[in-house]
C-alpha cells in the first residue's frame, strides 16, 4: 500500500527553466510534508517543508504546494541549476508526538538539469 | 558540527551470518531513526529509539531484525542470519529533543548479501 507516490520516475529539463515535481497522497491523516534531496551515495537532505495549515511554503529557489483537497503536493524549482540534478523523495507524516521522525517515502523522481 | 555518522559504509556478508550497523546521532539530538532502502525503491521506516527506549518498531521485520539506542555509545541495528534480502542501503536520522519533522540523515551503510 503505497501511501505516498511520485508518479514521475524521472524529469528533465533545462537550465534556468523551471522544473515541477509531483507527489500524491491518499492518508488524510498526513499532515507534515517534506521534501529531500539525494545524491548518490549520500544520505537524502532536507530540502523544504510545509504543514497541512498552509498552502505554500517558499525558500529561495523552492517552493511547495500544497492542496489538501486533491493530496497533492508539488515541489517548484525556479531557476533550474545543474547542481539540482539528484533524486528528490516527497515524504509525509502523521501529527506530531511519536510520529513526528515517522516519515513515509515516495519512491523518488530522478531530476537531471541539462546545461 | 559533525552529521549523523554512520558506520561502516559498506558490509558484506555471507547468508547466515550476523551484521552490525552503527549510528552516532548529530550532537545535542536525542532521537534515532532507522530506514531501509531496497534497490529502486523510497526509504521506508523501521524503527524510533530515543536513549535505552524503543518509541515505534512497527517498521522492524518480526524476526532478526533488533535496535538498540544505549545509554552510552552509538545506536546499533542488528540482523542476525542475514539473507539475501536484506541487501539494501541502512540510513540513519536524527532529531532534536524539540522535533521539528526535520531529520538530519547520516550517509547510509550499504549491506550486500552474497
């Protein structure tokens, strides 16, 4: 039962262009989203997140959106750089206590910025 | 500020034998998270420590598997008689006392099962 999916196996796109990552979710219970970048051979990194209180959430370059309604959430990236090519993992939890660190993974979206 | 460290990066074992992982939260964090990555697939949970306390295993698979989160030392995740299976990269995260949602994960430890 796959609680979080990002449908995209894979994005490619410009530099300086935009690029938009999806992720869907079918628990309502959900109510903290993040997002994490990885790079091979690496541990992922927190990226940026939003609360279920919100419907976007920007931090330079990045922004999310989120529409409870629908359980999407998107993940803007504006201007694409190279350096941006990684694999990026949706996440989501549940409200806070013990399930706070409980986060569940999309599958990924493997993110390739072409100069 | 060292990150989560996580050792050894990578391990081999034959089927049947035991595999240690450890993990070293950043400093001043008092919650350990394990996740398991299979090969083409997302980071899924396993287990939450906090110090000489298990919080959620409801991620751990119901047999070999077992975590620990000493008084003193790393947090261990343990995997007596490994199979092939449980080949996968072994991340570890932490968070701060005040969790945020926010995990700081360590560089993973790769486990190959021959």
């Amino acid at each position: 039962d796959q609680q979080v999916k990002q449908n995209s196996p894979s994005l490619s796109v410009q530099e300086g262009r935009i690029s938009i990552l999806n992720c869907d979710y079918t628990n309502s219970m959900f109510d903290y989203f993040l997002w994490y970048k990885k790079y091979p051979a690496e541990g992922p990194t927190f990226l940026i997140s939003i609360s279920s209180i919100k419907d976007k959430n920007e931090d330079g370059r990045f922004t999310v959106f989120l529409n409870k309604s629908a359980k999407h959430l998107s993940l803007h990236i504006v201007p694409s750089q190279p350096g941006d090519s990684a694999v990026y993992f949706c996440a989501a939890s549940g409200a806070g206590g013990t399930s706070y660190g409980k986060l569940t993974f999309g599958q990924g979206t493997i993110l390739t910025v072409h100069p | 500020n060292a990150g989560v460290m996580q050792n050894p990066r990578h391990l081999v074992r034959r089927r049947g034998q035991e595999a240690r992982l450890r993990c070293s939260p950043m400093k001043g964090h008092s919650h350990v998270y394990w996740y398991r990555q299979l090969p083409e697939e997302g980071l899924k949970f396993m287990v939450y420590l906090q110090k000489e306390n298990i919080i959620d295993e409801s991620g751990m698979p119901k047999e070999r598997f077992s975590a620990e989160f000493p008084k003193e030392g790393p947090s261990i995740l343990r995997i007596q008689q490994v199979v092939r299976g449980d080949s996968a990269a072994y991340f570890c995260a932490s968070s701060p006392p005040s969790g945020t949602g926010e995990l700081f994960f360590g560089e993973g430890s790769r486990l190959t099962v021959l």
